[in-house]
C-alpha cells in the first residue's frame, strides 16, 4: 500500500522545491541588477504576485478537488487539450533545466574547495571532472526516487532543516553588522545611470526564479494525505521562503556597497559569511549550498518525473510515461526525465554554459503554466458569481501578464522555440489515443501560428 504525505513532508517538499541554489546567490544577482530602492519595491510586487499565485492555487484545491493532478489538469479543464499540454510541456522543460542547475551549482560550488589559480577541476561545474560528479548524483538521486516518494519526501525533510541552519545564521550575524548608512548609499541607483522602473523589471525573473517550486504540493496532490494540507503547506511555504529572500537581499545591501556586491563571485553569501565570521564562514555556507541544492534537486526530480506521468494518463504525453513500478513511482517518466537531463549535462559540458544561463531558460518556460493557474480560477470564479474569487484570479493574472511583459522579447522568442518541439509530442500522443476528442479549429489555428513563429524566432535568436 502508498504511504501517503502529510502537512509538515508536503510544506518541506513546497520550501525545498523554492529555496535550492537561487538564495545563496541572490545577494549578488539582485545587486547587479538594482538598487535598494528597486529591490523593495521588486520584492513588494513579487510577494504580492505570489501571494496571489499560492491562494489561486489553494483556493482551486478546494474548489476543484476532483483535479488532483495539479497544474496540468487546471489548464486542461480550462482551455482544452492543446493548451493543458503546452502547461505540462512548459513545466516539464522547466523542471528539466531546473534539475540540470542544481547539478551544475553543486558542483560549481564544490569549487571553492578544490581549485586553485593554477588547477581548475570542477570550475563553474561545467569540466568533464563536473560532469562525471554530476552524472553519479543524478542517478543516485534516480536510484532513491524509484524506492517510492513518501522514501525521497522524508530524506527532503532532513535537508531542508538542514539548510535552515546556515541560511539562519547568516540572517542574525548580517542584523548584528548591518550598517544604515551603507544601505542608503546611493539609494536609488543613479550610479548605475538605469531609471528605477526599469531596475524593477531587471529583478522581475530573479524573484520569479527563487519561487519556482510554488505548486510543488499542488503537482504531488494526488499523493497527499488529506486534501486541505495542499493549500496550507503552499501559504506556509511561500510566506517563509519570502521572509528568508527579504532578508538575505536587503541584508546584504547594508554589509557592503552595492556596486561592491554586484562584483562577487557566487555564492556571494560565501563571500559575506567570511566577513561576518572569517575563513569558517565560506565553510559554513557553501556547505550549507550543497545540502539545499540537494534537497532542492530531490524535491524537482520527483515534480519533474510526477508531470508527463499525470499528462500520459489523460492521453496528453504519449504511453511511454505512463508505466509504475511496484513502489508506486513513476518508473519510465523517471527514466525519460533523467535520460533528457544527462544529455543536458554533456551539452554544458560541451558549450561550457553556466548556471545563470539555465535560470534564464527555466524560469521564461514556467510563465506560461503559472499565468494559466489564474486564467482558470478567473473562469471559475465567473460560473461561481464570486467577486472576492475574481480578485484573487486576476491578481494572479496580472502579475503573469507582468512577467511576461518584464522578461522581454527575446526570452519570449526563446520560449517559442523549446515549446514547437512539444507540438510534435502532442501530436503522436493523440496518434496512440484511440478516444481522442477532435481539436478545435481555434487549436488547429494556435499550433499553426506557432510553428510559423518558431521559424523567424529561430533566426532572430541565432542573430
């Protein structure tokens, strides 16, 4: 029989899911892109927007519990068939590079304590030394998913108490040195010659990247004990992982200057726990990294494998992911899912890419899954007759229409492109589903546009 997860696995297995690698690098990241001034004010639009992301997401396992496959199944119901596979498409692309930069951060991070000036083994976690590290840990983690995910949801309980050390004692020791008048040094960033607005949008996919993870209890609801935990392990979730991303950001701003922190090698936090507590503190915090990543990596290893299992069995992602084994895992998604993520090791390792270039990728791919959450509580709030229901929708309407519109036509290009190869997917999963029902002429028409769009974003990108 399925153990089944309770409220404290399901909200450990949310925090986890969101507060991987992105948080030990956020005080360099969001330094390079904005002043204090912008940063509150971007934390301020982001926390609301995904505040309202959370609720549309408890207040839908309530309403609907009869969808307890998550995100997916949200979009299908809503809009049909095509667009529900184009939020399981996006998802699982997400998840996807989400995993490959995880791998890729450990070992970066692993650097700190073997490279010199003169021997690079792990580097950026992009060396062929990286690459085989990277490969072993992929297929450990594999090996423990397959054993059943109530096995891999309590070893992620272990490491996200475990991570919660050193991030909390770089929060005290950053409260005790944080000094004023560093902090409002140039406030609002006139040195960085960039209007304030613009600062704001240039944080907009960092903030969404360090949140990503949001519907982890929604995507694994099927598997969870009781049916009211999801949405409450989802609010007590992101209420933490904001409070803790605040406060690493700002924080940071009132250690060093601003243009002193967008210069740090990441893990910037590292580097600022040496400042705080001298040589041990690089020790305690990339240390701390590891065990997070980790976690991180265990939580979307089970979320990515979870997604094109749910898509097979409503006929949206083709049979091939369907199969279980006797522990209740998703064994083939699994072997997909990882097979897609070591071919991705080796292309890193090929091309030498990093790790902020995989941010770039994972979070462009989630907007469209996160913006069809809101789209589908609009509607239901609509046959409902339910004003605080559509408040709540189209507040996480608008801050989906808001990031796409933050990151930027070439991300959006970008996400064109990886979402055509998915059509063709699509189309042989249909071929094998005998009881299909026809597309429509408006889904006929969008997959049409699509591959007629991917051709000049294809060129526009490669130029």
């Amino acid at each position: 029989m399925e153990k089944k997860l309770g409220l404290t696995s399901l909200t450990a297995l949310v925090f986890s899911s969101m507060v991987g690698a992105g948080v030990f690098s956020l005080p360099q990241n969001m330094a390079q892109a904005g002043s204090p001034a912008a940063l509150i004010i971007g934390w301020g639009i982001t926390g609301i927007g995904i505040l309202f992301l959370a609720t549309s997401l408890l207040l839908l396992s309530r309403l609907r519990p009869d969808l307890d496959s998550g995100i997916f199944t949200y979009a299908r119901e809503g809009f049909g068939e095509l667009v529900g596979f184009c939020s399981a498409w996006g998802y699982w692309f997400c998840a996807i590079i989400a995993n490959v930069s995880y791998l890729v951060i450990v070992f970066a991070a692993l650097s700190f304590f073997t490279d010199t000036e003169h021997s690079i083994i792990f580097g950026d976690g992009n060396t062929w030394q990286s690459l085989i590290g990277e490969s072993i840990l992929l297929w450990f983690v594999h090996w423990l998913v397959l054993r059943g995910v109530q096995t891999a949801a309590g070893v992620n309980l272990l490491a996200t108490m475990a991570k919660l050390l050193p991030l909390t004692l770089f929060i005290i020791l950053a409260v005790i040195a944080f000094k004023m008048d560093v902090f409002s040094f140039d406030f609002s960033g006139i040195e960085m010659g960039v209007p304030v607005w613009q600062q704001v949008k240039d944080t907009m996919l960092i903030t969404l990247w360090v949140f990503i993870g949001v519907e982890g209890a929604v995507v694994v609801s099927a598997r969870a004990r009781r049916r009211q935990d999801i949405g409450i392990a989802t609010v007590l979730a992101v209420i933490s992982a904001l409070g803790v991303y605040v406060l690493v950001s700002l924080l940071s701003l009132g250690l060093v200057t601003r243009p002193e922190l967008a210069v740090m090698r990441n893990p910037s936090m590292a580097t600022l726990m040496v400042e705080l507590m001298g040589s041990a503190g690089e020790i305690v915090i990339v240390a701390g990294l590891i065990i997070s990543v980790c976690g991180a990596y265990l939580s979307w290893t089970i979320m990515a494998a979870e997604v094109p299992f749910i898509a097979s069995l409503h006929g949206s992602f083709p049979k091939v992911f369907k199969k279980q084994n006797s522990k209740k895992a998703p064994e083939s998604s699994l072997w997909i899912t990882n097979g897609a993520i070591q071919l991705s090791l080796v292309l890193i390792w090929l091309s030498g890419s990093n790790y902020n270039t995989l941010l770039s990728i994972a979070s462009e791919m989630i907007l469209v899954p996160y913006f069809l959450v809101g789209a589908f509580l609009v509607k239901v709030a609509f046959q409902r007759g339910s004003r605080a229901l559509l408040f709540i929708a189209l507040g996480s309407c608008t801050y989906g229409l808001w990031l796409l519109y933050a990151s930027g036509l070439m991300n959006l290009l970008l996400s064109v492109v990886l979402y055509v190869p998915g059509l063709l997917v699509f189309l042989y999963a249909r071929r094998q589903n005998q009881e299909r029902i026809p597309l429509t002429i408006t889904e006929k028409s969008i997959i049409v546009i699509l591959f007629l769009i991917a051709l000049p974003s294809t060129w526009q990108l490669m130029h």
